[in-house]
C-alpha cells in the first residue's frame, strides 16, 4: 500500500486534502507492529486497544487509497464514536 500512495502523492495538489492525507498516512504506514499481549506481558484490553487502533488506522488507509486512486470518489463518511450508526 505504501508504494501505491507514494506513487499516487505526486498527482495531487500539494494543498490538496488527498495530499494532506497521504502525508499523513505515510509514516503511520512504516511504523514496527506492536508485540503482543502474550509476549510482552501486557493485558490483554489493552492488546485489544491496540488492536483496534491499528484497525482505525487501516480503515483511515483505505480511504486515503481510495480517494488518491480515485478523486472523483464521494469523500469517507466520518463516523462518531459511537457503536452503532443508524443510516436514515
């Protein structure tokens, strides 16, 4: 995925808000994985925080690929942080 928005970064407009995010993303991208909960010791709430951060983050790359590949693309729906989102 990296290479595929480092390719893509350089058709954007530098104030675009797709190249502001594909900046954004990419140094999320290089970050080492997190041990876990068994190697390290730590409980396992917080390997599933970390867990779940990490899947936030894959979502947030998603769209960014998304919307770099496609800028036409309708922009992501921005979600609260609640558990359940009804769609009227």
């Amino acid at each position: 995925m990296r290479s595929v928005l480092e390719s893509q970064r350089p058709k954007h407009e530098a104030n675009s808000d797709t190249a502001f995010m594909i900046d954004e993303l990419l140094p999320q991208l290089s970050s080492p994985d997190r041990r876990s909960a068994a190697e390290s010791g730590v409980s396992v709430s917080r390997d599933l925080s970390a867990v779940l951060k990490n899947l936030k983050k894959l979502e947030h790359s998603f769209d960014v690929l998304n919307l770099a590949l496609d800028p036409n693309a309708p922009p992501p729906r921005r979600q609260s942080n609640a558990f359940f989102v009804v769609d009227v």
